[in-house]
C-alpha cells in the first residue's frame, strides 16, 4: 500500500531554502442580486510556475513594495486591473507556506461595492472565474481524490467550478476563509460595504 500524505501536511514540510514572500487578494463584490462573489484567474501556460492553474489575483513580493500588502494591491492591479480604491482590506488570513514554490503566501481579504472593472493581463491570465461564495461555502461541492504529484501521492481536496480545480495552496486559503466566524465577519463587512456604496 502506497502511503499518501493529505495535501495540508505538504504545508508542514521544512525547505532547506528560506522561503520567499507573496502575497494574495481575496475579494468580496455584489453579482446583478447582490450576493458575493470572488474573482479567481486561470493562470497563463506561459507562465513559469503553476501554469494552468485556478488562483487568486496575487504573486511575490517586490523589493520596492512597502508591506505584503501592498504586494496584494499590486498584483491585483497588475493581474486583474483592480483599482486599489475601488476596496477596503478588513482583515488577514494567517499565511500559507506552499512547498513546491518555496512561499509564505499571505492572503487579504476586502470587499468592494460593485464589480470591478476587470481587465485581465493578456500574459499573465489565461481566463477570469467570477465564483460565488455559496458555491464554495457549500460543502456538497468539495471533492477528495488522490493524486501524483510532484511531490510525490496526495490526498488532494479540491472544488469544481465549471470544470475548473481549485486546489492546492488557494484550497488551503480557502479553508481558512470559510472556516467559523471569518466567513461571518467578512459577510458584515460586505454587506455594509454594499450599502453604504
């Protein structure tokens, strides 16, 4: 029998290299009815790492970037053309360390008022996913299977969106987002943040 390690405890493995900082946006804004979604990018073949894969807006800390933060708001602006203004931060998930790429990912969460005005980096994003927090916060629509990975046979949890996998290290941001009482908060913060335009 083959052993398998759950994709969580991949977290908990030591590099022998310091690992590098990065940093996401996981963004809260109205549909036509006014219930939440969160936009993903299906990242670019072109890419150097993790080509073809479901994510949130973000990527490594620049050297001239004052706080992980405001590595957030860049790379959500430079990925996704998400004005800065157009949201308010309410709060930090704790961070995420993905193995394969050798990151602490540190995700932020805001909300917006109304849809962004997305445009979508031509290099960078091969598609945008607009999914809504039911979706995700239903957990009927999560999945376990095993597989091969570069890092060897895993127990992977994953959500399908359309035929897309969101898996991996943003599963795991995920999980943190849905968990008791975040969820709650950031829903108050929407919902007045949607109100008061």
């Amino acid at each position: 029998m083959v052993a398998m390690t759950p994709i969580n405890d991949v977290a908990a493995v030591a590099s022998p290299v310091r690992p590098r900082d990065a940093a996401v946006l996981l963004l809260l804004y109205p549909d036509a009815t006014g219930q939440p979604l969160i936009p993903f990018i299906r990242r670019s073949l072109d890419l150097r790492r993790h080509q073809g894969q479901i994510g949130l807006p973000g990527g490594a800390r620049d050297p001239d970037d004052a706080s992980l933060l405001d590595t957030a708001r860049r790379e959500a602006w430079e990925e996704l053309r998400i004005e800065p203004a157009a949201y308010e931060v309410v709060c930090h998930l704790d961070p995420v360390f993905t193995q394969v790429s050798n990151f602490h990912v540190y995700p932020f969460v805001g909300v917006a008022a109304v849809r962004p005005a997305f445009e979508p980096d031509a290099y960078e994003v091969a598609e945008l996913l607009e999914v809504p927090l039911a979706l995700l916060a239903d957990p009927g629509r999560w999945r376990e299977e095993v597989w091969e990975l570069s890092t060897g046979r895993r127990l992977v949890q994953y959500c399908d969106f359309n035929g897309h996998r969101i898996w991996g290290l943003t599963a795991r941001i995920l999980s943190q987002f849905l968990a008791a009482g975040v969820q709650e908060h950031v829903r108050g913060a929407f919902e007045r943040r949607v109100r008061d335009g």
